[in-house]
C-alpha cells in the first residue's frame, strides 16, 4: 500500500487486517480494493500478463515520472494517441501492469478509426 501511496499517488482510506485487504482513493472520484495474495489468487509470475490496471490521471507525464522514480519499472514510453489518450505502461514491484493515462483532446471515434455505438 505505501509503495502505490508513493509511486501512483493514491490514499489509502480504509485498512483491514495487517496488510489483508485496503481500499485506496485515486482522484477525486475514483477507488479501488486492494487485497493480498492468499489461495488461489496469485501474482502474475514472468512472462504472465493477467491483467492491466488502467487509471485516468490529471497529469499523465507527472505521474509517469514520480511511479519511474519510486521503482516502476517502465513498459511503454510515454505516447500521445491518434485518438486523443497519452498514456504509458509500467510495472508496480508486485510484478502488476499500471497505465497510465490522460485524456489530452477530445476526438471523434471516426477520426481514428473507431464507431460510435451509442453517442453520449
């Protein structure tokens, strides 16, 4: 918990147990429950992606720098999409993948190649 605190900027709200289970406030709206490994549930081992954690950040290029400087280690580079995202990948020391992204302009789904299904 205190390394997603330093890393990725979250606050922890709620702790259960030493370390069993915490719910962590990301943003001014968001949050997310954070439980450890135990049973079944595994980490993902080398080579083994289960699973990305995608979170909306305000300043994408602060974040990325301050998660590179706590130890993440760096999967995909910092990129502004053709469909309006900047974004980047990285590793938490638990082995999990984090992107990493911000809406830098709006852009119509047909512009890049997408469909509207159903507009907002």
């Amino acid at each position: 918990m205190a390394w997603l605190e330093s890393a990725l900027g979250f606050e922890e709200r709620v702790r259960v147990g030493d370390a069993h289970r915490a719910q962590l406030r990301v943003g001014a709206d968001g949050a997310m429950i954070v439980a450890d490994v135990r049973g079944d549930q595994v980490a993902p081992a080398a080579s083994i992606v289960t699973h990305i954690i995608k979170v909306r950040v305000p300043d994408v290029d602060t974040a990325f720098a301050r998660a590179r400087d706590f130890g993440a280690r760096v999967l995909d580079e910092l990129t502004t999409h053709e469909y309006g995202e900047r974004s980047c990948v990285v590793e938490d020391i638990g082995g999990h993948h984090w992107e990493l992204t911000q809406t830098v302009r709006d852009v119509e789904p047909e512009q890049w190649g997408g469909i509207t299904v159903a507009p907002w």
